[in-house]
C-alpha cells in the first residue's frame, strides 16, 4: 500500500489527487473512466474547450496517477488508475476516525458538565 507521506523535498502524492479532484472537468472525467477506457477524443466531447485545454486536465490527471494512457496508432486511450482513489480515501478515513474521536471526547466533556450542574 502506498505511504500518505512522501518525503520531506515533494509534496504528499494525496495532495496532487485533491488538487486534481478539485477541478470539476477532472472529476467528470474520472466519472467517465470508471464506465470503461476512452480515447482523448471521446473524453473531450462533452466539453466546450479547446482540445489543448483539455489535454492540460488530462495532463494533471496522469501526473498524480488517476489515470493512465496508451498509445495505439494515432489514439491515445485512457484508462483509470484505482489505486491513487484509495490512497485519498485512506487519507480521509484516517480524518474520519480523528474527528469521530474528537467528537466523542467532545461529547463526553459536555455529559459531565450536565452531571456537575445536578
């Protein structure tokens, strides 16, 4: 499984996936992936932008690994990388389980200022 750390000279990889999720043209594209593979062509279609801005989003999608190309003759076809989506969705279970506890240390505090108030 990867490391949510990298070294200290490069940032975390989970910070380039957010920042790759945070653009919604990114996010419909990963939509889009998970269904099956597309060429650059079909990806871009339901998009109103030059086809070299949408190949900078795609660009940012391969950089932190979501998704991966091939080249076959003319078409390049793209195809999602799950395993980048698990690295964030540890992240985010590890946030999860320190605010429930957070949560509940909270909670408790405030049972006992009810009790003191008896």
């Amino acid at each position: 499984m990867p490391s949510l750390h990298a070294p200290a000279t490069s940032l975390p990889p989970v910070d380039g996936i957010f920042r790759a999720l945070a653009d919604p043209t990114r996010r419909r594209v990963v939509e889009r992936l998970n269904r099956s593979p597309a060429s650059v062509s079909e990806l871009a279609q339901p998009f109103k932008m030059a086809l070299p801005s949408f190949i900078e989003h795609l660009k940012v999608l391969e950089g932190c690994g979501l998704v991966r190309s091939e080249k076959i003759g003319r078409t390049r076809t793209y195809q999602l990388a799950p395993e980048p989506l698990q690295l964030a969705e540890n992240w985010l279970a590890e946030q999860r389980t320190l605010w429930e506890r957070r949560l509940d240390q909270f909670d408790a505090y405030v049972m006992s200022l009810k009790e003191q108030e008896k």
